[in-house]
C-alpha cells in the first residue's frame, strides 16, 4: 500500500504548498518599472560613527553608491518635527535628499507628523503642538507639510507613517475621531497638492489586517491620495503569501490606486552582531520556504518583488533599514536590533538579497 500510496501524498503536498503562494505561473505585465525602494533613514548616524560598508565585490564605496549601483531607484526618509537630536530631523533630511538627488535616485519623504517614531503603537503629537485644538491643529498640519516639503523638494510624499488608527493622538485618532483625522489628513494632502500638483501622495497602513475596510473609509470620506503604502512583515503581518497576493489584488480592484510595499525586510541569519535584542530572532517568524540565509532573504525578497509586478496596479515596494547593521560595536547595549536584517552581513559586506533592486 504504500508504494501505490506515496505519489498520492506528494500530490497533496505539492497542492497545499500552491495554496500558500499560487500565483506564480501568472505573468508580468510588460513594461512594468517598479519603484525599488530603499529606507536609508539611519544612515548619518551610521555614517557619522565612522562605519564602513563593501560592495559585492568587497569594495569599500558610500553607502549611496552601493544602493545606486545595484539599481535602487529611490530612498526614503523618515521627517521628525523636533526629534531629541538632530537625527531624522529637517535640516538631516534634506542634506540627505540632496545627495540621494545628486546619486540618480528620487526622494520618498515619510512625514511622521511625531518628534519620535510613529507607528501602530504610538502616534504622539509633536510638543510643539500639544496644546493646540482640532482647528488650530489642522492649520499646524497644513503649515507644516508645506514648509518642510519646500525645504526637501521630495518626488513623492508619505502623509502620516504606518496611520492605521490615524495619527495625531488622540485629536486624529481614527477609532475615537475619525472625522478629525480625516480632517487633518486631508489638512496634509492639500498642502502637497498645492505644492507640486504631480507629486504622488501615498496613504500608508501597516499590513493587511484592516486595510480593505481602511481604504474604503478613504474612499467613502473623499481623502484624495494616490498610492496605497502597505507595510509587510512576517512577525506582525502573517506567513502566508497568497494572503498577501490575495489582498493586494482585491484593493487594486476596489480602488485602482497604485499599490506599493512600503516597508519590507527578511534575515539573513538568526545570529546578532551586537548586544542589543534582535526585532526579528525567533525561527518561527520566517517561512519555512525561505529560511534565515543570505540566499534565503534573496528568494523571500525577489518573490515579494514578483508579487508586486504580477498585481495590475502595484508599482513599488521599499526595504526598511537596510544599513541599520551593528554600527555601535559588539559590546553595544543601544545598538542595532536590526542588524541580523541589514543587506550588509556582519563584515558590512553588500548581500545577494540586493538583487532585488536590479532593473
């Protein structure tokens, strides 16, 4: 029985492997270039400890370069009104949106309307505006977003940072307010409407949970936007790629925005450089196809990147952090939790997961 049962068996592995990831004998729309993003939001502080970093080929070259060369196309960078050092702050970002210029590439800005991070967890207002009311509040949006976008002149502009639950805390939150954040998002659109009326504008929610109800409140309240930013990682966001084939698919339907994966990333190994706790350490939150490999991150990286070209109106994606590797030494406690997700292995040599930038 079990000569005649076995090539059963394989047929029901090989079905159930196709469910997690069937889209794969669909084709690429011709003609397709993709926004192949990078998030070098870290790298002054990097650079300003004196870190080295390699090309592929083991040759010391800037930062920058290395990205450039191996075909990334633009760079994002995260805006802190009043960050507690000077870092992610105005004047930083637009020194480094100047020399992204000068290398090629083009400027995402990602405005975090926040003096720190921004994300699911926290959206706390700057302390320059904590006193003000709803009204006042969506002037300072209003005021703000147009100034700092003179300042950066950004190809493309992020309203808010990973605002699922809103932003602006708790005048903007979107489970207590959801009028006053729609109002002061739209306060932030019209600034960069009025800036450059051909810049693209995207609205960004972090994974797929929520995200079809959360661009239909966009629709159903008039936001008026262009690109659907969706953050995508495997810890928080699941395992299961056709889940995110399936999703992005169906927002692309419902709304025929461009969709871009505007925060990704995957190991290259579960070790660690330095002595601060790595974000992503557990073998659990990989998928047991792609493991914790320099090979293993280019093949999970290149499949998101397929995904993206097969969907009818997906255009980019952006690496998160790809330089955050252990800039502060081994011993450091306040290093990288990043560095076991970096581009860079452990040497800051250049890895083959930058294949995925190539045009």
């Amino acid at each position: 029985m079990r000569v005649y049962l076995l090539p059963f068996f394989l047929l029901l592995l090989f079905w159930g492997c196709k469910a997690q990831d069937s889209d794969t004998d669909q084709p690429i729309p011709p003609g397709k270039d993709l926004i192949r993003g990078a998030d070098l939001s870290f790298l002054p502080e990097i650079e300003a400890a004196g870190t080295l970093f390699f090309d592929k080929n083991n040759m010391q070259k800037e930062v920058l370069a290395i990205f450039q060369e191996s075909g990334c196309n633009m760079v994002r960078l995260r805006l802190w009104h009043t960050p507690a050092n000077q870092h992610s702050g105005s004047a930083e970002v637009a020194a480094m949106a100047q020399r992204v210029r000068e290398k090629g590439m083009k400027v995402w800005l990602d405005i975090h309307y926040s003096d720190t991070w921004a994300d699911p967890g926290q959206q706390a207002k700057p302390a320059a505006w904590q006193s003000l009311d709803y009204a006042a509040l969506q002037t300072a949006v209003y005021d703000y977003t147009k100034q700092v976008l003179v300042l950066v002149k950004p190809d493309m502009v992020q309203i808010g940072n990973e605002i699922g639950n809103g932003f602006l805390w708790p005048t903007g939150k979107l489970d207590q307010q959801p009028a006053q954040f729609a109002g002061l998002l739209k306060q932030g659109i019209r600034a960069a409407r009025e800036h450059d009326p051909k810049m693209k504008i995207m609205v960004h929610h972090a994974g797929l949970n929520g995200s079809e109800w959360y661009y239909n409140f966009m629709k159903t309240n008039a936001v008026d936007y262009d690109l659907i930013g969706l953050s995508y990682y495997p810890k928080w966001h699941g395992k299961n790629l056709d889940s995110l084939r399936a999703v992005t698919a169906r927002l692309a339907e419902a709304h025929g925005k461009e969709i871009v994966l505007a925060e990704i990333s995957y190991p290259f190994t579960s070790g660690w450089n330095d002595n601060t706790n790595n974000i992503f350490g557990d073998a659990d939150l990989i998928l047991p196809a792609y493991p914790a490999t320099p090979e293993g991150q280019k093949a999970f990286l290149l499949r998101l990147r397929e995904i993206v070209e097969k969907n009818k109106t997906g255009i980019g994606f952006c690496y998160w952090a790809p330089d955050w590797v252990a800039f502060k030494g081994k011993n450091a406690f306040d290093g990288s939790a990043w560095e076991n997700q970096a581009q860079f292995n452990f040497q800051n040599v250049a890895l083959p997961g930058m294949e995925v930038y190539k045009k």
